[in-house]
C-alpha cells in the first residue's frame, strides 16, 4: 500500500533502532543496500535515500511517506504533509538546531552585525540565503559538502552548521552567535497520498507504532505487592505516569504495577521495599500507546 523512504547516513542508525522497536523492522542484504523491505501489509516497497532527498520526492509523489528532518524540509521548501514529529536524534532525543557560528574571538553577537560580503559555509544553502536576506546582510553564500567547521577561517569567515550540543563547533574554536531553527525528525507524507483515506490510516497506524516505541525509551514497568497496611506509604514512594494499577489480591493485600523512568530504578526499588512492597518485579517496555 504505502511506499516508505528512509534516511542514509547519520540518522540511519537511529532509524533502524527505532522501526525495530515498533515490531517494523526493515530487512535488507547488507547495510549498503539502498532497497530494503518490511514484514507489514501496510508497506509495500522502502528504499534509502540521503536525508536532503526525502522531502522532494515525498512532495513529487515518488513515495507516499517519508523521515526526515524540519531542516530539509525548510531547506527545500517541500510540501509535504507532517503526520508526526518523532523525538530521536542522532545520538539523543533532544532537537538538532542549525547554528551560525563565528570565530570564538569575533566581535558579533548576532547575524545583523556581520557585514556585507561576509563569506558563509554551510550545507543549507537557501535556509542561509533567506536568514541573511532577512537580516539586511549580503552574505556570500558558499556551499559544503562536509567538514564546515574546518573551514574557518581559512577559506570563510562564518559558517551555519547543524549541531545537537555544540561540542564539535567548541573544538573547533567556534562561538554560535545565532540559533536559525530547532528542527526535530518528523516522519512525512505525500499531501495526495495523505489524503486519500485508507492510506492515511496505514500512515497513522505506523506514527502510532513509532511514537509508542518512542515514549517506552527509558522507561520500565514496575510490578510489586503490598499488604493493605503498608499500602500508603508504597503509594508515597511510587511515581507513576498517571496513577498505579491496583488489584486486591485473593489471599489480601495489593498488587501494583506502574510505568516508571529507568533512571533512578535502582534507589527506588530499595525504597519500595523499606515501605513494605514485596515481590517486586522490574519488566522492560516494548511500546506506551495512550
């Protein structure tokens, strides 16, 4: 039913990571092929394409549905409907932005305060155009194919840059005097295919998949008993997405299960125990669907 498109490169590792989690997981002979597919009758046919790509083929109905992220999207002006906007990275759920930085020594605070015929590197060519035209600021405009931070300032004075926390540009002696867009992973679609009805559900059904593996990251589900007596002091220990599941068991007492963040599992478990919880139980978490 549904054509798929997915990042190569950078993100690609992340992506597989994640369709793995939401039981869609992508076969292919080798890591160098570009056509791939998934066990799943909502998809038909999945290919790899450098992340830049996407949004222009989604937008020339080439493939119904795609991932990529918010900066090529702005950067081809491509329309493409967003069906949802995935929290993963690279290498973390946090948002890329895409930066302009200088030289750690420079002078300017913003991006007006360059002046004209300052030499720019980046990859975002038109994003860069426009956030300078804006500006007031003639900027020369010169296209990377990769290591932009190592071009300053032998070969430019500037550069806009896509980073997650800004280490690489600080090791590079470079200093962001201004944040251009916070872009975060969205998964996208052709607008015809998103509109026709039984294609938009197959694309609803796989965000819904997506998201659910996306929220169980760092999360467990906790599952204990506890007498009726030591009942509320559990409770005063226990965190909970919304409140703990409690069942009366047979032979008295409670059982409790909640879902809880990894982090910090190890002094609560000890915690539930001193406030009376027994049998406690510690299961990873597959997908969280509200």
């Amino acid at each position: 039913m549904l054509s798929l498109v997915l990042p190569k490169g950078s993100l690609e590792k992340a992506t597989l990571e994640l369709f793995d989690a939401s039981d869609l997981a992508v076969r292919r002979g080798s890591d160098r092929d570009y056509r791939a597919g998934i066990d799943d009758p909502r998809v038909d046919r999945v290919m790899f394409l450098r992340p830049q790509e996407i949004p222009r083929y989604v937008e020339e109905g080439l493939f119904d549905l795609g991932i990529t992220g918010r900066d090529w999207i702005s950067e081809t002006a491509a329309d493409v409907e967003t069906v949802r906007e995935l929290e993963y990275s690279k290498t973390t759920s946090n948002p890329v932005r895409i930066v302009l930085a200088v030289p750690a020594d420079h002078p300017a605070q913003t991006g007006a305060e360059l002046g004209d015929g300052i030499r720019v590197s980046t990859e975002y060519p038109e994003l860069t155009r426009r956030f300078f035209n804006d500006a007031g600021v003639k900027a020369v405009i010169v296209p990377s194919y990769g290591a932009t931070e190592a071009k300053v300032p032998d070969i430019v004075d500037a550069i806009v840059d896509v980073t997650e926390t800004g280490s690489s540009l600080r090791a590079h002696g470079l200093r962001i005097i201004e944040t251009l867009l916070t872009s975060r992973t969205e998964l996208v679609a052709n607008p015809a295919s998103y509109a026709d009805p039984e294609k938009r559900a197959a694309m609803e059904d796989i965000a819904l998949l997506l998201q659910g593996a996306i929220r169980a990251r760092g999360t467990v589900y906790l599952m204990l008993n506890v007498s009726g007596d030591d009942l509320n002091a559990v409770l005063e220990q226990l965190p909970a997405m919304s409140s703990p599941t409690q069942t009366a068991l047979a032979g008295g007492g409670y059982a409790l299960g909640t879902v809880v963040p990894k982090a910090g599992v190890n002094t609560l478990i000890p915690a539930l125990k001193s406030a009376g919880a027994r049998d406690i139980l510690e299961l990873p978490i597959a997908k969280i669907v509200e």
